[in-house]
C-alpha cells in the first residue's frame, strides 16, 4: 500500500481555467476601503467535491497514454489518492513497486508512505525511501 504524495496540490488547471476559480483578498483588513486583490487558484482546491473525479480523470488520462504492463492493475488498485496492491508471487511483486513508482513518477503523482507484508519488499521500501 502507498499513496500519492500532497495529491490535491498535484492536479492543476489549465491557464484559461484558472479564471474560474477566482478569489479575493483586501490588501489592508484594517482598512475598510483597501483595495481587492483577485487570486487565481493553479491547483484543484484541498477538499473540493470534484477532486476525487479530477484526480481519477487526470490518471487515467496518463494511463490511456502509457505503455506500461501493469496500468490497467495500478490503475484499478487506486482508490483516490491510495494505492492497494497484491501479487501472486514476489517477482511479480516487486516489479508492480518498481513500475507503480515508475509511472506515477512520471505523472508528477509520486508514491509515498510504503507498506508491506513482504520482507524483501519492506527492505527494497527502506533503501528506496530512507526516511
């Protein structure tokens, strides 16, 4: 099991979408006539409704472009922002890590927070994440 790293801070609008999520600041709270400020969020906002959706449409759209042997098992295995793997045998095991790290990576959704039932695995997770 791992999950993906600050993943709402991962899923990013497009330059034009970005209009639609506006916000504003007073530049000076203590003064009643300050000027507003208008913000653009660049990144899904954390605990919007539709996150879960965007985070899976924005996967899958990196998965339907990938080659890669396991997607359609990584991809079935999210749950959100979780990864929950298994594998019939240790080889096929670690390969799954190494591919999930791999092509998340490559998503800038890097995996993170490792856990195993597998000793081999378990000591591959420590060499690949000391801390």
């Amino acid at each position: 099991m791992a999950n993906i790293s600050k993943a709402f801070l991962r899923v990013g609008f497009q330059e034009e979408g970005r209009n639609y999520t506006n916000f504003l600041w007073i530049k000076d709270s203590n003064d009643p006539n300050s000027e507003l400020i208008t913000y653009r969020f660049v990144s899904v906002l954390f605990g919007a409704t539709s996150f879960p959706f965007l985070l899976q449409a924005t996967l899958d759209m990196h998965f339907k472009k990938s080659n890669f042997q396991n997607k359609t098992e990584i991809s079935n295995n999210l749950y959100a922002d979780h990864f929950q793997g298994t594998a019939s045998s240790e080889n096929k095991l670690l390969n799954l890590y190494h591919e999930a790290n791999r092509e998340l990576m490559g998503a800038n959704m890097p995996l993170q927070l490792w856990v195993s039932n597998n000793v081999k695995l378990n000591q591959l997770i420590e060499t690949d994440f000391p801390d």
